[in-house]
C-alpha cells in the first residue's frame, strides 16, 4: 500500500471514530429526560451518567497515550475502538442505572484510547504543510457527529427508546476495526524501549477521581476534603513524573515551551466553557420551552452545523496564518455566545436559543483545529502520542470542570429534586449562573491564546509502517 493510500486510510479510520464519539455523547444528551423518567433518576444523577464517560476517559488518556507511544499508536486506536464498540453494545442491554453507570464507565476508558491516540496518528502521517487541513477534517467529523446527534438521536429516542443511541455506535465501530485491520497497514511507534510507569499512572487516576468526585460533593465538607486529596495526589505525580527516567508525563514538553504551555490552557479553558452547553440547553428546551426530544435536536443542531462548516476553513488558515491569530478570534465569538445565553428565561424565543448557538458554533469551529495544530506542532515526533493524549485531556478536563461545575450549581439550587415545574426558576438561575461563569472562563481563554507566541511545527511526518 502506497504512503497515499496509507494516510487516506488512517484519515477515514480516525474521523469515523471522531464522528461516532460525540453523536452518541450529544444523541445521550437528548435521551437524558427519557433514562430519568425510565429509571427515577435525580438531576444530579442524570449529569453523573454524562460525568462517568467523562471520567473514564480522563483516567485512562495520559496513561494510554504513553502506551501508544510505546507499543504502537495504531495498536492502542484498535484495541480502543473494539472496546467502546462493545461497551456500547452493553449500555443499550442494561436494565438499571446502576448497570448504566459501570458499562459508561467502560466506554469511557475505550474513548480514552482513541483520544490518546487518534491526533497522534494523523500527525505522524501528515506533513506540517497540511496537518492544519486534515486535522481540521477530523474536527469536522467531530462537529458533524454531534450536528446530526440531536436531531437523529431525538428521531431515535421518539420510535425506538434510549437505547438506540448506544446501538448506533455498533456497527461504525466495527467497520473502523475492520478497516484498520484489513487497510491501515504499518505502525507508528515514538519511544520504542521505554517502560511504563504504572505506580505513576495510579496514582493520576486517583487524583482525577478524588478531584471529580469532590467536584460532585460540593458544597458538602467531603468535597472540599476530595479535592484536596485530589490536588495532594495530583501534586505527588506531578514530583514523581520528574525523578523517573521514563514518566507518563513528560514534564519537558512544558519546559520553555510557552506554545504548547499556554495552547493547553487555552483548550482547556474553551472546553471548560463549552462542554456543558448543549446538556444544559437540552433540559431548557425540553423542561422549560416544552419541545419533544426531536424539536430540541433541532435546535441544538444549529451549533454544530455551523461548526463543522468552520472547522476545515480554519484547519486550512492555520497552515498560512499564525494560530493565535485564528483561535483567539475564535475564542471572541464563542464568550460573545455564553454572554448571549446568560439572559435566557421562559419568554426567551427560540430564534434567541439559535442565534447564540450560530455565534457559539462560528467561534468554536474556528478555534479548535488550529488551537491542536499548534500543540502537535511544538513537539518532537517521539512524544506525539503524549502530546496527543494531552489534547484529549485537555478536553476531557475541560469537559469535566465545566459538568463539574453544572453540578455544584445544581446541588446549591435544586439538590437531589429531579427538575419539576416546582424547580424550573431554580433551574434557570442555575442555568444562567453557569453561562456566566462560562463566558469569565472563556475570557481567560482569549488571554492564553493571545500571550502562546509563535507556532512552528518540529518534525516531518513519520511514514507508514515507521517504527
């Protein structure tokens, strides 16, 4: 197979997963109301069926995108993908919350290979000339994904239950494993010989559980004591990461490196901003303006859409134009969004709901591909698959602060209710609350990616079947 023919392959493999990740996790977002009713569940407990993938995912990415580096990058996206196509199949079979919550946290872990992984696959075969381009595609398919999320996943949840949704993820991953199998040849490897810091790994997944889970118990006093037990172990390895000859983290990568330092931050920043939005405006729209699953996927397209319309535009731009320039314009428009939602109550139309969702999309399509371009492009070949998990884990983090953060604000206002019209004027100011603190994070965001300097992309691409 042909150099050509192998990144083609790769490409169309890591975009169909890209693709299949957040239809599920937006079509959920829909099905959330119906799981509530099925099973009894609490708001809180709605968001901890979101919040668990989340997770999962964040536990595992750093430590798999160190595997991947190690044994093969190729080899970890396989087993990942097998994985979640599985955990999938299993959500849709569960019959209590319970059970929902343990095959989620499944499917979590296998996302988190292929976030550790996929980045790092299309980087290592594409030249720096056109990685804005093709990572831009990829985003393309993330967007695309979550577009068509709400609206078939409000069709699917309307004829055929919740769990169609996790059903539809069945048959996209077992065409990605057969296409990697029988066209994906090769394999691309950064730091062959190196040994896997387990303890190291063990002790990052506690501090990502201990944070999260503390997150989830404020305001209570237990939570406060989590997330210092979080931040401790986060701290302990974060030491260990530097006396070790082979870390999980390789702490170097930040050293003097202001472009990936403050690229991160950024990325974080925007999805800690972000990630909430169309969970919450699924409830809005759905508690609050009365629409059925299908009308509220209707509306909640529209960012999306306009993302994935964006996201080549601005992946091609950043391979010509500084990306600072183009993500912090992208950032503008996305606070301009979440400022926007800070005024939503029950009189509020939905052509308002849609027009903040169309500026969210323009600012969030134009900033992500080039924001990853410009991290993948300030590293050595050897540590694309770090630096890809990091792009993951960055959104993972962001995802988890920014439902971390929903959490908190119901607890303060609703507490263990589930959301009934006697609770839908608390549920708004927590609502607004959250779009507030949104678009103050994203604020900060703009700062990081203004204050990054200068991207320069390191090293070629690494050929198919490079090891």
């Amino acid at each position: 197979m042909t150099d050509s023919a192998a990144r083609r392959a790769a490409l169309v493999a890591v975009t169909v997963m890209s693709f299949a990740t957040p239809f599920m996790i937006s079509g959920i977002n829909i099905a959330l109301p119906m799981i509530g009713a099925e099973f009894g569940a609490s708001a809180i407990l709605l968001t901890w069926l979101s919040t668990s993938y989340t997770l999962a995912s964040a536990v595992f990415l750093l430590p798999f995108g160190k595997l991947a580096d190690i044994y093969g990058r190729k080899r970890i996206f396989l087993a990942g993908t097998g994985l979640y196509t599985v955990a999938s199949l299993l959500c849709a079979l569960v019959h209590s919350t319970e059970m929902l919550l343990i095959t989620r946290v499944i499917q979590g872990i296998g996302a988190g290979m292929v976030f550790a992984t996929s980045t790092a696959i299309l980087t290592s075969v594409y030249p720096p000339s056109e990685r804005g381009k093709v990572l831009g595609i990829n985003v393309a398919a993330v967007y695309l994904g979550t577009s068509v999320g709400p609206f078939l996943g409000g069709v699917m949840v309307e004829a055929w239950g919740w769990q169609s949704v996790f059903l539809a993820n069945v048959p996209l991953g077992l065409a990605t494993v057969a296409l990697t199998v029988t066209r994906v040849q090769g394999e691309w490897v950064g730091s062959p010989g190196d040994t896997f810091d387990l303890a190291g790994s063990a002790v990052y997944g506690v501090a990502v559980v201990a944070l999260m889970t503390g997150f989830s118990q404020l305001p209570a006093v237990r939570g406060a004591w989590l997330i210092l037990a979080g931040l401790v172990a986060a701290a302990v390895f974060v030491v260990r990461q530097g006396r070790i000859a082979h870390p999980v983290l390789e702490l170097r990568l930040f050293r003097g490196n202001r472009v990936f330092i403050l690229s991160n931050l950024a990325a974080l920043a925007n999805y800690a901003a972000t990630s909430s939005v169309a969970f919450l405006l699924s409830l809005y729209l759905q508690y609050i303006k009365a629409l059925t699953p299908r009308e509220a996927g209707v509306v909640l397209i529209a960012q999306p859409i306009v993302q994935c319309l964006f996201s080549p535009l601005a992946g091609r731009l950043s391979d010509r134009i500084e990306a600072r320039v183009v993500a912090s314009t992208g950032m503008a428009f996305t606070a301009i969004g979440l400022t926007m939602l800070t005024l939503l109550g029950e009189g509020t139309s939905q052509a308002y709901v849609i027009v903040c969702l169309l500026v969210l999309g323009l600012g969030f399509g134009i900033f992500s591909s080039p924001n990853t371009n410009a991290i993948m492009g300030s590293v050595e070949r050897r540590y694309y698959g770090v630096a890809s998990s990091m792009v993951g884990t960055m959104r993972v983090f962001g995802q988890m602060l920014s439902m971390g953060t929903t959490m908190i604000l119901f607890a303060l206002y609703i507490g263990q209710a589930q959301i009934t019209p006697a609770y839908y004027d608390r549920f708004l100011v927590s609502t607004r609350t959250a779009f507030a603190i949104a678009a103050v994070l994203c604020a900060l965001g703009i700062l990081a990616s203004l204050a990054r300097g200068r991207a320069h992309a390191l090293e070629g691409p690494t050929p198919a079947g490079a090891r």
